[in-house]
C-alpha cells in the first residue's frame, strides 16, 4: 500500500479484443457431438446430403437417418429384463411368485389378527365379558381353575373353604358378568383372593366360564348352597353386591 502510493503503477490502457465474426467463432468450437446428439443419433445437417435414399416419390426424398440409441437402449433394455425376470423368477426360483406372495401376506395376516385378537382380549373387562362355551375357551379355564382354584372350591367346584360353584345360589351373583367380577376383585375380607393380578383378563374370562360350565353338575360331597339363588333376569346385571351383603346366615346365628 505505501510502496503504490510512492511508486504508483503506470495506468495501461485494456487492450480491445476484437470481435470475432459467428463463422470464425463456430470453427473454433470443439467439434465432439454434445451427448444430446448422440443420444438422437443426430446426424449434423451437412451431411444430410449422404443419407438421402435413392429413390423418391412424388419428389419426395427419404433420409436414411440410423436408429436412435436411446431406441436401441430401450428396446435392448427390454430384452435383458425378460432374460433376467424369467431366470430370477422362474428358472432360478429366487423371487417369490404369485401365489407365494399371496400365502406370505395370508400367513402374515393371521399373526397380526392373532396378535390384534389378544390385545383385545387383555381389555376385557366386567362389562365386556361375554358367555363363550366353545372347548377351547372351557379348556382353558379348566385349566387355570385346576392351578388356583382346586383348594378352596374343590375340584369340581363342589367347595371347601370356598363355597359351592355349582349350585343356583352366588353369594356375589350368578351370571358372567358378575363372576368375573368377583374373581377380578376377589372378596378379600372373606378368603376370596383377588385374581387381578395373577390372571389377565382372557384368563379371568376363560375362568369365569368354566365356572358357569359347573352349574348343576352336581358333584358329590357338594357344599349347601349359600347366598340367594340368581335368576339371569337382566343379563346385563352388574351389580356386585357389598360384602357386607352376603354375610352367611350361620355367621349371623353366631352372633
Ligand atoms: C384361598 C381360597 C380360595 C381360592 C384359592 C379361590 N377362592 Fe373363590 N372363594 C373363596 C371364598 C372363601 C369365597 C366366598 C367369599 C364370600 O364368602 O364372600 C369364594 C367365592 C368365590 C366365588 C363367588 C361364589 C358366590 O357364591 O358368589 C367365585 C365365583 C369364586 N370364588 C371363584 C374362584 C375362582 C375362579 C378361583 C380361582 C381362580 C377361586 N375362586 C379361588 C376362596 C377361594
């Protein structure tokens, strides 16, 4: 900065380049076909003169331009996709077919339904639970009844500490609903444990029915039956009773 203020450079005037004319300027243009020409198969139209056909009707002249290669690419293209489609697909069996595809996606749907059915199983609750008397279900209930219930109801249900399961008289109501809710809550204060969080909700329901499944099996050594005899007036009956409700006649006696 200060040595171009003690010595500042000369000013030079820009030298003018001239202009070019277009035809010089085109020469000077490399002369290699854009990709565009190429992919056209564009023949530069100077040479026009050496494609023209020979022959010509009503003077009008045919060119003899070549294939274009994006037509070539094309159809080629098409021909080495059937190859590999029929050998990946049919010959080498890698690909899964039609009907394959379809038993994939059927098998893959009844997992989901399976998995969407248990879901739904788990939000059973008291006034969800339905009456289901198929095997399976009463199997299962068999089942658990067998592994938690068997001591104190007796293994037919006939009743030990527990009262008699098989009789028309519930201490705490008779009907789906109103089993399952007491097995769901239990009667704590009574010996009756709450199964709320030892089962889950398929399995309470599942329970529940194979208790219903023990009405009038009359088995022998059967406890008296205790509470009032329900009768399925309203199928829709709810309502639990209290425990204080369904205290045994003989505890009153005692007293
Ligand atoms: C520890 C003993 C015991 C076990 C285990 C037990 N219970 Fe009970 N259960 C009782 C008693 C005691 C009562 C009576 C409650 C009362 O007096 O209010 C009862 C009552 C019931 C009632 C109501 C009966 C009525 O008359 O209303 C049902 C239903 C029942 N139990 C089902 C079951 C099921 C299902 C299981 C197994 C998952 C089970 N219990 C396991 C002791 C038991």
């Amino acid at each position: 900065m200060y040595q171009e203020q003690v010595n500042p450079t000369p000013y030079v005037a820009p030298v003018k380049e001239p202009v070019l004319d277009y035809d010089i300027w085109l020469s000077q243009q490399p002369k290699k076909p854009s990709i565009w020409t190429k992919l056209l198969s564009l023949r530069p139209i100077e040479e026009e003169g050496d494609l023209v056909i020979d022959h010509a009707y009503d003077g009008i002249k045919e060119l003899n331009n070549p294939v274009p290669t994006w037509f070539n690419v094309l159809f080629f293209g098409t021909m080495i996709f059937a190859v590999s489609y029929l050998f990946y697909y049919h010959i080498g069996g890698y690909g899964d077919l039609q009907d394959q595809e379809y038993e994939q996606e059927i098998a893959k749907a009844q997992v989901d339904k399976a998995a969407y059915l248990e879901k739904s199983a788990n939000t059973i609750d008291e006034s969800s639970v339905k009456v289901d008397k198929t095997l399976a279900v009463l199997q299962e209930g068999r089942t658990i009844f067998n592994t938690n219930c068997v001591v104190c109801h007796g293994d037919k249900g006939q009743g030990i500490i527990g009262p008699n399961l098989t009789d028309e008289y519930w201490l705490h109501g008779g009907g789906i609903s109103n089993v399952f809710k007491t097995i769901k809550y239990g009667v704590p204060e009574k010996g009756m444990i709450s199964w709320e969080k030892n089962l889950n909700p398929k399995q309470m329901s599942a329970v529940a029915n194979f208790v219903l499944s023990l009405s009038g099996t009359k088995p022998a050594g059967a406890k008296a039956p205790q509470g009032e005899k329900y009768e399925a007036k309203n199928p829709k009956d709810n309502e639990m009773k209290t425990a204080k409700d369904t205290v045994r006649k003989e505890d009153d006696a005692k007293k």
